[in-house]
C-alpha cells in the first residue's frame, strides 16, 4: 500500500512537472498563489449568494471581504506556512527530492493536525473576522481599532462551533492530499483550488449566521443586555 502512495505521489508530481502553465505557477508561486486565492475567495462569495442563497442583490462588501482576506492568509499566510516554515519541521521528502522521508506518515498527520487545530483556529478564522468586522464598520468604529477587535472577537467566539465544525469536516481529509501528495511549491495553489467549494459553504454559512447577529450600527459598542432582546433585534449587514 505504502509503495501505491509513493507511485501515485510521484505520477501527480511529474504529470504537473511537464504542464506549462503549472511550470508558470512555480517560477512564481507566492504572487500566483495570492492572484488565485484573492480571485477564487470573490468567486466563491458571489456564487454564494447568487446560486446557494438566491439573493437578488449581491452583497459586495461581503464579497469584498472573502476576496481580500483570501489573498492575504490564503494566498501569502498560506504559502509562507505550508511551502517555506512548515517543511523544515515537518518534511514529507528526502532533501533535493530523493524519495519519501522516513517519518512521512507522522509528519503528514502532524501537518494536518496543526492546519485544522493550530493555524485555522487561531490565525485564519481571526484574521477573516477581523477583516469583515473592518468593512462593516463605520469610520469612526475604525478609529478605535481596539473596540474593533474586541468586537470581532467576540463574535468570533459565539460562533465558534459552528465555523470550526465546517471547517473540519471539509479540511482534515482535503490536507490528509495537500500534504501527502502535491509537490510543496503549489500547495497554496492546490488549497485555493479546493477550497473554492469549502468558501462557498462558509459564505452561506456566514448568511445563515447573520440571523443570530445583533442589529448593524456600532461594530465597536457592547452587545446590548439580555433583559432588552427587542433592542438586539434586526440584521448585521454583512
């Protein structure tokens, strides 16, 4: 079984080595890596909202927020984290290519494990609530950057299970590919590919959410008490 992995790995990565324009992606992968997961984050929001949730309109600060955010963390986070910092603790091949490392199955494992809990929970999904809470906001919330933060924490918090529990049902077995079979350099590029589906999801996700959100106004000022639920009542613009 073990021999079919490492066929099956070294098939993929000389199939993609004779592509021209996976030859392209790897004489630059992190600017291609951004320009493909900024672009795919938008795509994903706009059918999202059009195709999942039928709106009539779209919401392009919404989209603007998934587009943007996925450039910076899937894009340039991502291939800093998966192409340049995590090979050197966690390597999956011989240096200079020489076949599988002796500890690839730990590594691959402990890859997946630090993605999904790790790197996801504590830099993704914070990042990607601070930068909706930012397009959200009204100027003056902006200049007080901390409420800013604090404010999309806390939202981050109360809707924690729901956005973790999506992210690893879909992530866990698409990372088991990213790490054990695609060459290192376009593992940004595979995980934007992948995720077009998984950022759909979350955008609807993200609408279904809403609902429980309190009213748009202040971004930075305190939820407002439980004993006034009609003052709580309405819809965050998101």
């Amino acid at each position: 079984m073990s021999g079919l992995r490492l066929s099956a790995s070294l098939l993929f990565t000389t199939a993609m080595a004779d592509n021209v324009v996976v030859r392209a992606l790897l004489r630059r992968p992190l600017l291609t890596g951004v320009v493909c997961a900024g672009t795919k984050g938008a795509m994903a929001d706009v059918t999202s909202q059009l195709v999942l949730q039928q709106r009539e309109r779209l919401d392009t600060k919404q989209t603007v927020a998934f587009g943007l955010w996925n450039a910076v963390y899937c894009g340039g986070c991502v291939y800093l984290l998966y192409s340049v910092v995590l090979p050197r603790f966690w390597p999956v091949t011989l240096p200079g290519g020489g076949g599988r490392h002796p500890r690839f199955v730990r590594n691959v494992v402990s890859l997946v494990a630090f993605d999904n809990f790790v790197a996801t929970p504590l830099l993704c999904l914070p990042t990607y609530y601070l930068a909706l809470g930012a397009l959200e906001a009204r100027w003056q919330d902006l200049r007080r950057p901390l409420g800013l933060v604090s404010s999309a924490m806390r939202r981050y918090a109360s809707e924690f299970r729901d956005v973790m529990g999506l992210s690893w049902s879909m992530w866990v077995p698409i990372h088991l590919a990213t790490f054990s079979v695609v060459p290192v350099p376009l593992r940004t590029h595979f995980t934007a590919a992948m995720s077009f589906l998984t950022l759909t999801l979350m955008s609807a996700l993200q609408s279904q959410l809403e609902r429980r959100r309190p009213a748009a106004g202040n971004l930075c000022a305190q939820p407002a008490p439980e004993a006034a639920p009609e003052l709580t009542a309405g819809k965050m613009r998101s």
